[in-house]
C-alpha cells in the first residue's frame, strides 16, 4: 500500500515537471545587415542601420517580420515547415527586394508527445538587388540560438 502511495506520488509530481525538449523550436534564419567601405582599395565589411519599411514572408501566415522600424542592424526570417523554401521581400525607402531561402530539412526527433522537430541547413540564396548589393551565407546551419546566417549588405 506504501509502494502504491509513493507511485502514485511520483507520479503526480512528475507529469508537473517541465519537458524542456517539448518547447516549440522557433526557427528563423538571423541576418545581420552590413555596408561595404572602400580605404584605398581596401573593402571592410561594417555593420550597418538601417530603417525599414516592410520586411514580409511571401506564403507563411506571420506576413509582416517588421513593419516601420528604424535603425535595425538584424532581423529574423521564419522558415516555412511545409516547404523546402521560403521567400521575403524586404522594401527599404520604395525599393522592394526579394530574399529566397533554399533549405534541408533533417528529423531531429518524432515523438507522440512532443511532436516532430527539424534540423535546418541552407542549401541556396537568391535575391534581387534593386536595394541589396549582396547576402552571404555565414553560417548554414540553422540553430535556436542566435548565431548569424547569413549578412546583408547595402
């Protein structure tokens, strides 16, 4: 009877205790936004605000990622689980832009309880450059913390 009532406890205290691994993955791709300075033929790469108008995903339910803001030196880019890609136009004082996101997706873990989890890897960029002078890939391993993936530079 003992035995049954420290089970039975245990068991109550438990399904109370946190699963960290069943916290939703939130993943977006961090860009950083650079400008190119030239010193006698030297380029430097330099970190750059800027102020945007409208930063949105073309496909995905969350449309505007940023709407009027001013002096952003990052921003973040949801990709979507359907697809193997995802798309954004990025307006900057009228001139629209277009970022395409090309990406693996690896299962990371299936479980009933938690659900289904990916691990993300950049595969290919394109982008117009009506604003944009270029966007590098830095890192193409997409992770939940914030590690840069890739630069944008004005």
């Amino acid at each position: 009877m003992r035995l049954l009532f420290l089970v039975l406890l245990f068991a109550i205290f438990s399904s109370c205790l946190k699963n960290e691994i069943c916290v939703p993955l939130d993943i977006r791709v961090k860009a950083n936004i650079y400008t190119i300075e030239t010193v006698n033929q030297d380029q430097f790469l330099l970190t750059h605000k800027l102020d945007i108008d409208t930063l949105y995903a073309i496909g995905i339910a969350e449309k505007f990622i940023v709407l009027n803001e001013s002096e952003l030196s990052e921003f973040y880019l949801p990709l979507d689980n359907a697809h193997d890609q995802s798309s954004f136009v990025l307006n900057v004082g009228g001139l629209k832009d277009t970022i395409r996101i090309e990406y693996n997706k690896e299962l990371l873990l299936n479980s009933i309880k938690c659900g289904v989890y990916y691990r993300y890897s950049i595969t290919n960029l394109s982008y117009t450059t009506h604003l944009l002078k270029e966007i590098r890939i830095l890192n193409p391993e997409i992770d939940v913390v914030s590690t840069e993936n890739i630069q944008v530079v004005y």
